[in-house]
C-alpha cells in the first residue's frame, strides 16, 4: 500500500471550511439520497445508509432534513434523480486524480469537472486511464487524540481491519470495502469514536512534487474540483514534503 496522499489532511481543514459555508450538507444530503436508493430507507439494513445519517447527525443536520433526503431516495418524495460518476484525469505534474461525483444532469457536470481541469492546467481523461493507479479500500478516519495508537492497533486487528496509519490528526483505518461497515461497528461496539467511515480509493503508487510551483497548482486544481456542487470526494496520488507545503498557499 502507498504513502498516502497530503490531500487527506488538506481536506480536514476544507471540510470545517465547507461546514461554515453550508456545503457539507449539500455533500450530506446527496449521500444519503443515493444510499437510500441503493440499499433501501431503513438504516438497520443498510450500512451505507446507516453511516451516512450519523455523519449528518454529527453535522447537526436537522432530523426532518435527512428524513427528506431518505425519501427522495426512496422515491416517497420527488426529487432529482441521482447516479454516481466517476471522473479521471490528470493534474499538473503527471499527478493522477479521480473525482467521485453524484449528479442529476451528468451533461452539466461533465462540462464542469472539464472546465475546470482545463483552468487549472490539468486535463480530463477517458474512463480507466488513472483508476489503475489506485485501490478500492474501505476507510475509517479516527481522531488521533481520542485514543493510544497501540491500543487501538489490538483493536483495529480484533475487528478485521488491513492496516492503519497515522496522518496528521486522524489514524486512517483501512479495510476491504466489503468489510467496512461490520469493522467500523467492531470498532465502535470496543468504544473506539470513529469520525468518518466511507470507500474510497487509495493510491498504489505516487508522485514526488518538489516544485512549489507545481504543488501549488495541483492543490488549486484539487481544490477547484472539490468546490463543484456535484463533487462528493477527489482522490489524487501525490506526496509532497512538509517544507514545500508551508511554502504553498493555496
């Protein structure tokens, strides 16, 4: 398994951005649709579902807000109708990028995801051209003041997790996707507090960015692609040394 990519840390510090700017919910509210429509409105057997309404909780989004969002998916109530789309394509440097987006018009936020790669010299490419270059992992973010990392590495081995690293202010707990949400409950079930819970892609290899310049690029293109209304995760496979990204601002 590669290095992990600094745009995990980067976006811990968007997220509160995105919470003040009302986005996550947006984000929130489009999860939770999709799951519904996928696996169903009850939350006892859906896990994705599941997981996703106690992110809205801990967001304090209002009960009859996610409510709404359930049966949109379910189709009690109208609403758009909502598919997931996966995105590839290549930011400067030869870094490569994935954007996981959720639309009800992919004509619309195909032109956006485009616009905005070609903006900030980066490039949109066909399906499969980067997806090789990662993994399909299922990923548990734990707050890394919440609890000892030897303890919690008996725990994560006990509830069937593959690996686990520390980054920055999280351990990121990895995991089959299948087993995700059975290892997040383990966990949960030996007291740990998980903060996020999601399947993702990871990197199997990276790009070394040395060059402000290019790093600074990247990260406004990542950023720009993570702003798109339609954007639920951006996914890229890059490192870049800490002396470089105190020299960045994005």
């Amino acid at each position: 398994m590669a290095g992990h990519s600094h745009w995990a840390q980067i976006k811990h510090k968007k997220a509160k951005v995105d919470a003040q700017r009302g986005k996550l919910f947006s984000k929130l509210i489009r999860e939770i649709t999709v799951a519904a429509r996928v696996g169903g409105g009850n939350p006892e057997f859906n896990p994705r579902l599941r997981t996703a309404i106690e992110a809205a909780k801990r967001a304090n989004m209002p009960l009859e807000t996610i409510e709404r969002a359930i049966k949109k998916g379910t189709g009690e109530l109208e609403g758009e109708q909502l598919e997931e789309v996966i995105y590839e394509g290549y930011a400067p440097g030869g870094v490569a990028v994935m954007v996981l987006a959720t639309t009800d018009n992919k004509n619309r936020t195909t032109a956006e995801i485009r616009h905005a790669f070609t903006k900030f010299g980066g490039s949109l490419g066909t399906s499969g051209c980067v997806s090789y270059l990662f993994e399909k992992k299922g990923i548990i973010e734990i707050p890394s003041n919440s609890i000892n990392e030897d303890e919690l590495f008996e725990k994560v081995v006990e509830a069937g997790a593959e690996d686990m690293r520390l980054e920055g202010e999280f351990y990121r707990v990895f995991t089959n996707p299948e087993d995700l949400y059975d290892v997040k409950e383990k966990l949960e079930g030996a007291g740990v507090s998980v903060e996020k819970a999601e399947i993702s892609w990871i990197p199997t290899t990276t790009v070394n960015i040395n060059d402000p310049e290019t790093a600074k690029k990247v990260l406004r293109l990542l950023d720009a692609l993570d702003d798109l209304d339609d954007t639920q995760q951006v996914i890229a496979n890059f490192e870049i040394p800490e002396e470089i990204i105190q020299k960045v601002e994005v």
